[in-house]
C-alpha cells in the first residue's frame, strides 16, 4: 500500500508541474459545467451536505487516478517502443560495425599480399645482391689473376729477350774463339 501511495504521490507530483508548468488557459466546457453544478448545489441546499462532499472527492479522486494510470501507461509504452527503437538502433549500428569489419579484414588481407610480395621481391633483390655480390668477388679475383699473368708475361718477354741476346753474345764469342784458335 505505501510503495502504491508513493508512487501515486510520485505521479501526482508530476501531472502537477505539468499543469503549473503550462499556460493558463480558459477552462473547458466540461469544466464550466461542473462548477456550475457544484455551485448550483450549494446554493440550492444552502450549504453542501457531507455525503455531497465525499462523492465530490470520490469522483476527483477516480478521476485523478485514471489521469495517472493512463500516464504511466503511456510512459509505459512509450519506455518499451523506446527499447524497441534502441533495440534495432543497436541492430542497424551492428550491421554497420559489422560491415565495417569485414571491409577492414578484406583490406588486411590486401595489404599482407602486398607486404608478401614485396617481402619476395626483396628476398629476390638480396638473392641477386648476393649473387652480384659473388660474381663481383669472382671478376676481381679474375681481375687480379689476369693482372699477376701479364706480369708474369712481361717478365718471360724479358727473359726470352734476355735469352736470346745472350745466345747471340754465346755465338759471337764463339766465333770469335774460333778465329783466334784457326
């Protein structure tokens, strides 16, 4: 029973500030007419009797009751399509998310094919530095043998020569040895 009158004091509390908060407006028909009522019994009788009163409040307070309920109905249904809406918000962001990560995960795959690939052709391009790295190793191995050969043949062309001036000189002294022994 209190958490009910609490609550009711809760809502009453509300529809109060929405009233107050609202423009003064000029009172319904409806409204006339029961003041008009309400006024006429009192000047009829002369003074309002007690059961008049208790069904007064009576009718005030089923009127006020059903003014609160049908608001937390309708906050009520408001809440639960409020849930619904936020509900396929969280749907329709999810789709999104979703997507998203799958473009995310087609575009990773993209970039680790190219990263491959270029990992490739840089072990390619370090294989052919290596090999060229080698092949220059020969060709100045070559190199330098080919320059220690043309030495080498430089110093037996001095050498024939040298040989050759010295047989020519042999031949001459012989000679000249036979000349003087004749």
């Amino acid at each position: 029973m209190s958490s009910l009158y609490s609550r009711s004091k809760d809502l009453s509390s509300r529809s109060r500030k929405s009233l107050s908060d609202s423009p003064p407006s000029s009172p319904s028909p409806s409204t006339k007419t029961f003041r008009q009522d309400r006024v006429s019994r009192s000047d009829s009788s002369g003074v309002e009797s007690p059961s008049d009163r208790l069904s007064a409040r009576t009718s005030t307070y089923t009127r006020r009751e059903n003014r609160l309920t049908s608001l937390s109905k309708t906050e009520d249904d408001s809440a639960s399509k409020d849930y619904k809406k936020l509900y396929e918000d969280a749907l329709t962001e999810n789709e999104k998310l979703k997507s998203r990560l799958q473009d995310s995960k087609q575009e990773l795959t993209k970039i680790r094919s190219q990263l491959d690939r270029v990992a490739q052709k840089q072990d390619r391009i370090s294989e052919r530095s290596s090999v060229f790295e080698s092949e220059k190793r020969e060709k100045e191995a070559l190199e330098k043998r080919v320059s220690n050969m043309e030495e080498e043949l430089k110093v037996l062309t001095e050498l024939k020569s040298d040989n050759q001036r010295l047989k020519d000189e042999n031949g001459a002294l012989i000679r000249v040895i036979s000349k003087l022994s004749k």
